[in-house]
C-alpha cells in the first residue's frame, strides 16, 4: 500500500510539472486577456486529468492480473467479478481521453 501511495503520488506531481510547462499568459490588461489566461489553465487541468485517467486505468488493469493470478491460486478466496470489474473498469478509465479525442476536444495528448 505504502508502493502505491508513492507511486501515485510520483504519479500526480509528473502530471502537474507537465501540466505547469505551458507559456504563461500575457499581463491581463482587459477581460479577454483574463479569459484566455482562465482558458490556458482549465485547458492545463484538462490535460493533466488525461493523464491521471490514463495512470488509473493501466494502475486497475494491472490490479486486475494480480487478482485474476490470486483466484487461480485460491478461487474461493477471490471471485472471477472482482479482476474482470477492475479489467473492465481500467478499460473505460483508458478510453475517457480517447472519447475526448474522438469528440473534437483535443488536449494535446494523443
């Protein structure tokens, strides 16, 4: 567990230096210069939660071969539902941001 929480935190502190890596906006001189500096940050935010969702889903699917090899040592200890919800549950987690891409909002990721 302790693994974990380092990872995922390693995890979100690449993300945010990643996501801090664009062009600060210009000086906010009027309302439209504020809008785009507001822009450039939800669209950062939007970039950064692409790759957090991406992290999660391999993160579940990896947690679901580890419980699919843990019902096959002992299936009346681990239920076949629990690594196929974490399979499927990682799947959907990898296709968010590929729905944003095929949607028309592209982040810059893919």
């Amino acid at each position: 567990m302790r693994k974990f929480i380092t990872s995922l935190s390693l995890t979100l502190f690449s993300t945010c230096v990643l996501a801090s890596q664009r062009p600060a906006p210009k000086s906010s001189s009027g309302l439209g210069d504020l809008s785009e500096g507001l822009t450039a940050i939800m669209a950062a935010a939007g970039e950064a939660l692409s790759y957090i969702l991406l992290a999660a889903g391999i993160a579940f699917i990896f947690g679901s071969i580890i419980k699919y090899m843990a019902h096959r040592a002992n299936p009346s200890q681990v239920r076949l539902s629990e690594p196929f919800f974490l399979f499927v549950l990682g799947l959907a987690l990898i296709a968010l941001p590929f729905v944003q891409y095929v949607v028309g909002y592209n982040p810059g990721i893919f």
